[in-house]
C-alpha cells in the first residue's frame, strides 16, 4: 500500500485543513485489506485546488489477484474528460456503482465509487475501487452470438466457449479461496519458517489460478506463456520484496503457445525459479535484476532465468540441495514437460534455463 506522505504533502497538494487530512489518513490505513479481500485495485483521490482535476494520494494493489496497472498510480492526476465519475462524485458527494472503463493496458474495467467525508459532510475525497471484467464482458458477448446464431453447429460452439470459460473461471475461484484460507491461517502464525511455508504455498497457488483466469478470459484451452511469466514475475516481485528493496523483472523473446496443462506447469516452475532469486540471490543486496527470455526453435522451447545476485557456487549440484522448490522444478520439468533443466554457472549471479517440446502448430507442420 503506498500513500501520499503526511498531512503537510496533502495540504501542500489540496486545499484540505489538518483534520479533514487526518480522516484520509486513517481510512488509507485500511487499503490493503480493502483491495484483498474485493481481489481490485483501491484509490484515494482528492479534489485539486483548480477543480477540473483530482489527485490519486493512496492506493493498494491486491496480493489475492493480479493488479490492472503494471506501475504505480500515486501521484497521478485525473483530469474530468478522464475520469467524470470521480469528478462527480468528489462535487456531489454521491456514489457511483457499475461505472465501465478501460484502463491504461487496455484491459475493461469496473469503476466503484464512494464520498469520504468530514465531521461536517463535506466530500474532502472519494474510495475508488476499480476491478477487472474483462470476462464478464466476454461471457455477454458469447450470449448474444449463441441467441443469434442460426444453426445448430455455431449454437455447439459458442456453448463450449462459454463451458470452458465458465470451468476455467470456478477453477480459479475455488484456488483463491483456498490462498485466502492460507492467508488468514499465516497470519496466525508466530513462526517465521511456518509463515514462509504458507508464502510459498500461496504463491504457487496463485500461480496456478492465473492460467485458470487466462484461459477462462479467452475460452480457449492453449496459453501463450510469455503473456503468463510476465503477471507472474511482476505479481511476486510485488508482494515478496522487503521494504526499501528494489528488483527490476524483464521479460523478453517470442510469444509462445501452449496447452493449459504444460502452460500450467510453466507457471510454477517459473514462480519456483523467480522467488528462489528473490529469496536467496537478494538476500543482503537492496537492488537487484532478473531477466527472464523465451526461445523457440520449431517444437523446442527454451526458457532462462538469470539474476545477478550472489551466485551459486561452482561445486552446487541439484542432487545436494534440500530445497523443495528446486527439487518440484526439477520434477515438473522432467515428468510434466518431458524436459531438461540445468544450472549455467556465470562470473555474477545465477543463471538456470528450461527445454522442452510443445505440439506443433497444424499450419507448422
């Protein structure tokens, strides 16, 4: 959660008195929890002095979901072309509910918005939540064409499309319930390496139920896994990081292809690979990198993950190494993707790569 610094930023930005800041202040605390437990990314906003404007001056990315914006909104100004319901609301000091939009990476989201209020009434800011329906959107327009298909084999179709979106969506339901659970039972937790545990089992979890949410978006049952590393990777770095440490993720090559159960494990095996960095490459160092790169060469697909923290010696041999991460990487690879994992031994930092067959595409062949 990140929030305008102080009553003295939010006076020096907006007209606000030392009380009416102090009410934002108090409700920012509560973001974080807010955005988790809705699964949507949260905003304060503050009316500027010009009027024609508002200032985003808190917000909360969810740790249950992936977030819609890939970079931080604080600070940001909405103009009232933009954002008219934000601006309604902050004048009026009335709600606005089911609002629709579309946000910066394109992607259809639902607005929610609610007054904050002083000890007098007065509207001195508005709680936005906004929330990806991206689906929803997609399920409607599956609807009108099944209504308006005129045969029998377009009716099957469009039904199979909303069948497997529909699965794919319960699937991915039931898997953040279950890292909620988790959730709250680490929260209870007074030992460090049991709240790790739960950590790892939450992410992984929330690794698998991002392949559900992308193939329940598209109604298809192939994924392009390039798309995936990348929520992952970003995903991780943002809620496992320690406070004041800084790790950039890139993630380049081609766009690849492939059916939901290999993409599946692909998934975890990167998440294994991306906090083993962040765990262990980072651990006395406050700025870090990890480049990520897809290659595919006809069938074959390569995938490389290479960090530059502290490296791993030369005498490391995956058969000495306790970790449970390297080992289901290593278990995933060989019996999921009928492939080869192997560790690359660098002059700074760790370098690990992954080969393995996809089908190959009718028009390829």
């Amino acid at each position: 959660m990140q929030i305008i610094k102080g009553i003295l930023d939010l006076k020096r930005l907006t007209d606000l008195s030392n009380e009416q800041c102090e009410i934002i202040l108090d409700v920012a605390q509560y973001l974080q929890t807010i955005a988790d437990l809705s699964q949507a990314d949260i905003f304060i906003n503050c009316l500027l002095e010009e009027k024609n404007a508002s200032l985003v001056v808190a917000e909360a990315k969810p740790s249950t979901t992936s977030s819609l914006y890939k970079k931080s909104m604080l600070g940001q100004i909405a103009f009232e072309e933009l954002e008219p319901g934000v601006l309604f609301s902050l004048k009026t000091g009335k709600p606005i509910f089911g609002s629709r939009g579309i946000t910066e990476e394109r992607g259809i989201m639902q607005q929610d918005i609610v007054p904050i209020k002083d000890l007098c009434g007065k509207t001195i800011a508005v709680l936005i939540k906004e929330r990806d329906i991206s689906q929803v959107v997609q399920n409607e327009k599956n609807i009108e064409q099944f209504m308006e298909a005129t045969n029998s084999e377009d009716k099957q179709r469009v039904f199979q499309t909303i069948v497997v979106q529909e699965i794919h969506h319960r699937v991915k339901n039931n898997l953040q319930v279950i890292s909620g659970l988790l959730r709250l039972q680490m929260q209870r937790s007074h030992s460090i390496e049991v709240a790790e545990v739960f950590h790892d089992s939450i992410a992984r979890i929330s690794s698998m139920a991002l392949v559900h949410d992308y193939l329940a978006q598209r109604g298809i049952e192939d994924a392009d896994i390039k798309l995936l590393v990348q929520q992952i990777s970003t995903l991780l770095v943002s809620s496992s990081i320690i406070p004041g440490q800084h790790i950039a993720v890139s993630v380049e090559g081609e766009s690849v292809s492939c059916p939901s159960d290999q993409a599946t494990a692909v998934a975890l095996i990167v998440n294994e690979l991306v906090q083993n960095s962040i765990k262990h490459a980072f651990s006395s160092k406050n700025y870090g990198r990890i480049d990520i790169n897809m290659r595919r060469r006809k069938q074959m697909v390569t995938i490389t993950v290479m960090d530059d923290g502290c490296g791993i010696g030369d005498s490391f041999s995956l058969d000495d190494v306790s970790s449970l991460g390297l080992h289901l990487v290593n278990m995933l690879v060989e019996e999921r993707l009928q492939g080869v994992f192997s560790f690359h031994l660098t002059d700074k930092g760790t370098k690990v790569s992954i080969t393995f067959p996809i089908e190959k595409n009718p028009v390829e062949m």
